[in-house]
C-alpha cells in the first residue's frame, strides 16, 4: 500500500530544517515504506521542482556528510507541492483531488497528515480536514501529527482535544514531543527494564531524590515575542521536563507497546502531589536572566521566568517520601539534558572522621544531550593515602561506544513510528490533560499577590543565587557539571 505524508506548513522552518532532512536519511537507509511519498501544502507558490531545488539546499546544510547527491535525486522524484491556504474549504477539496488522482491514482493508501503550522491552525486544519472526508479510513489508515504545544493550558487542551476527536479517533493522533524520540530517552528505558542490577534498587529504599535539569546557554533572541507568552514553565516543564519524569517514574509496562506504555507514564502524573496554599512559595522557584527585557518584543517590564525550579513528590508506593527536583532555564552555564539518580548514603560510615555530605552518594547521571551516555559515580580509595576516599565514575558514552556512527535525529524515529502505526512515544489525550494540570496551578500562583519573588541571574550561571541556597537548605546539592563524557 502507498503512504502519503502530507506536510502542512512546508514553506515554514521546521519542515526544512528536521522533516524533509529526516524522511531524506531515513530514505537513504531504506527504512521508509516502499512507495513513500511526500507532499508539502503552505500558501507560498511554488511548482514541484522549484519546491525539489529549495529543499535540496537545505537539506543538504542540515545532513552534512551524510548528503548524498544520488540518494537525494531518487528522493526528490517522491517529494510534491500543493498551494493551499489552512482557512480555505476549496484548497482542501483541491488538495483532496491531487491526492487521490495524480499522487495516490485512486488505489488506496496510507495517508499521515503533519500539522507543521502555528498552533493557533491547528483546529482549522483538523476541522477543514474533516469536512472535506480527508480522515475517513474506507481507503486506507489516516492518521494525524500534532506538533507541540498542545495548547497553552488546561482549557485550551481540552478544547483542542475535543476537536481533533470528532474528527480523528484518538488511536489516530500522534502528540509529538520530540525529547521522546532521542536514543537516550529510549535507552533510559532500556537501562530499567532490561537490566537486573538497577531495579531492585530504582525506589525509595535507595535513592535520596532525582534531578532533571534542562538547560539552555542561549538566551530568547529574536523569539522574545513568542517566549514573552510562554515562559519556562510552558516552553519546557508541561511536556519535556514531565516526559522525562513519567519514563523515569514508571512501572514496567506488561508488555512493550503503546497502550501499555501510556498507562504507566499516565499513573506517573495521577501520582503527582498538587501543590497549593504555602507550597507555591516553598516548592518552586523562579527567576528572569538579567537582560531579558532589552530582548526583541519584550515589555521593559515583564514578569515573565526564564528559569524555574520545582520540587514534585510522586506520592505512590515506589516514590513515596522521594523529591523529584525539575530544573530548567534559558541563558544558563552551558547546554545540557540530564537526569541525576542520587542515592542515600550507606546507613553507616565506617571510613574517616569527618562529616559527610550528600555529595558523597553514589549516583546515577544520565545524560540525554550534547554529550550523550551514562556515568555512575562511586567512592574509591585513593592509592598511598590510608583511607582517604575519592568519588569516581564508570561512564559509557555513545560516541565513544559507536565511533563513527552518528545519533539518528529525534525525528527520524518518530516519524518512522508514526507511519508503521506506534504511538509508544506520543502523548496521548489524558496524558496531555494531567500535565497541564499540574502545572496550571503554577501558572496561576505566579501571577497572584502570593507569588514567590522574580529573582534575576546574570546569563551564564546555573540560575539565581537562591536555587543553590533552596537545595542548601534541604541539605542537596544540585549536580552542576557541564556534560564530560567523551
């Protein structure tokens, strides 16, 4: 059976920029289904080549070493152009026309329509999708990418929710996060659940709290105008920093698959103490990187945080009474994604005199990007020195482990997936749902009278001044170390 992508949006960054250079390698790989083809719709005009031509540049800037000038040639001959306009009925029911008479030849086929627009289109499209018969399945699967964000709270969630559903069923919406499509994301599930030495110990009993941080050492650029509505909380802790706590969180699923999976990151959330009352200002800290407002389309006078830090307590029988520390900013010491496994210390300290901190456990770090792998870090004793102690690490790094192979973009897999029909690493509606409920209270605490302080850091540290003193005070540390794995 043929498979269509149809790409809304295509004149638009993202499709130059990660889908056709993804579609592109996973071409030259051969792992896209036989008769895969793609078809860009966006109100520039453009013919099929000249759309071919710009697209050959691109993708030719953003694969590099791995362009190559014969594989692109046979994949281009697959690559279509369709001027449409989102807000008109009739360039559907033209689209609708060109799909099934000069693409698909009136056969059936598999048809996977990407949402690569503003997100304020995104129920027009599915609306207008609808009306013109386009997600009815007599010829063959259809099937739905939404980009994120997935609305910009509950509400608007679940109104987005309500109207992809009377058009799409929700086997056929694929929510796309794409941290979930990254190898060490999946590999983190990996080291769970394929590997006997760390389940016994992934609970309460051994681990003190977990650390996710991801940081960013650019500032907001020319985005202030939209990172200005955003802020931290909405551009990185409602669906990236919360994916990565559900994968780090979960039971075991019965078996590996969609459903399956989803259920498990859904209790992860459902377990979630909510925050209220005095929990705003103890719990969660927020801050702004001085010069934010001197950026473009900034108010001189925002509020808005660039940085923020919470405490969250999974309140179930494996987490119980173990914080989940979330940390995230803009303008930050250096790029990094990482989680921190801290683990208590041994109930007993039989070597040296002096006190011990914390900093002393072993833990667990791994690291989701630049420098992407695992270390463990444990206490040895130092040669010649009587029992002097020292922390070391055992770490297993990707580029090191496979030289010469290169980590598939997170869109590769994903799209990949959403053609053979996984929806393992999407959100589902419920998911979605849960997580902005739990961070819509933030939202809203953070713009009461009762708010915890604006607090400012200057660009190139690892926040304000009084996340370390917050940590401080809890008696941890955060894990502020530049990703060294080589």
């Amino acid at each position: 059976m043929p498979h269509t992508v149809v790409i809304f949006g295509a004149s638009g960054d993202l499709t130059s920029r990660k889908l056709i250079p993804a579609l592109y390698l996973l071409h030259q790989k051969g792992r896209l289904p036989k008769e895969t083809r793609v078809v860009g719709v966006a109100r520039t005009p453009f013919s099929h080549d000249a759309w071919r031509a710009e697209l050959e540049t691109s993708t030719k800037k953003f694969t590099g070493k791995e362009f190559d000038a014969t594989a692109w040639q046979t994949f281009a001959s697959t690559i279509f152009y369709q001027r449409g306009d989102i807000d008109d009925a009739a360039s559907f029911t033209a689209l609708k026309s060109f799909l099934e008479t000069d693409i698909e030849k009136g056969a059936p086929a598999s048809r996977l329509y990407y949402l690569s627009t503003s997100p304020t289109l995104y129920e027009a499209a599915i609306e207008q999708l609808g009306a013109a018969g386009m997600a009815e399945e007599s010829q063959g699967v259809r099937r739905i990418i939404i980009e994120k964000p997935f609305g910009t709270n509950l509400a608007s969630a679940k109104a987005l929710n309500i109207a992809t559903h009377k058009v799409f069923s929700e086997k056929q919406v694929y929510r796309i996060d794409h941290y979930l499509g990254k190898e060490t994301v999946q590999n983190l599930l990996v080291l769970r659940f394929a590997n006997t030495i760390f389940e016994p110990i992934w609970n309460r009993n051994y681990i003190d709290h977990v650390q996710i941080t991801v940081a960013e050492e650019v500032e907001v650029g020319s985005r202030g105008g939209y990172y200005d509505k955003s802020g931290v909380l909405r551009d990185m802790f409602q669906n990236h920093i919360l994916q990565l706590l559900m994968i780090t969180a979960m039971e075991a699923p019965v078996r590996y698959q969609a459903d399956f999976i989803r259920d498990e990151k859904v209790k992860v959330l459902r377990a979630i103490r909510p925050l209220s009352g005095a929990d705003f200002a103890n719990c969660t800290i927020r801050g702004q990187y001085a010069g934010y407002r001197e950026a473009k389309d900034v108010p001189p006078d925002s509020n808005v945080a660039t940085f923020a830090a919470l405490k969250l307590q999974v309140d179930n029988w494996r987490w119980n009474r173990v914080p989940f520390y979330l940390r995230s900013g803009k303008a930050m010491s250096c790029r990094t994604t990482q989680i921190v496994i801290q683990f208590k210390e041994p109930p007993q300290l039989l070597f040296g005199d002096g006190p011990r901190s914390n900093l002393d456990a072993n833990k667990l770090v791994i690291q989701i990007q630049p420098a992407e792998g695992i270390q463990i870090h444990f206490l040895t004793k130092v040669p010649d020195a009587g029992m002097k102690l020292r922390m070391t690490d055992l770490n297993f790094s990707f580029s090191r482990e496979y030289v010469g192979k290169s980590l598939p973009d997170a869109y590769q897999r994903l799209l990949l997936d959403a053609l053979n029909g996984d929806a393992s690493l999407f959100a589902r509606s419920d998911e979605v749902e849960l997580a902005w409920g739990i961070i819509d209270p933030i939202l809203a605490a953070w713009q009461s009278p009762a708010a915890p302080p604006l607090e400012f850091y200057p660009p190139g540290q690892w926040g304000p001044d009084l996340s370390d003193q917050w940590m401080h005070e809890q008696k941890r540390s955060w894990f502020d170390v530049c990703p060294v794995l080589h």
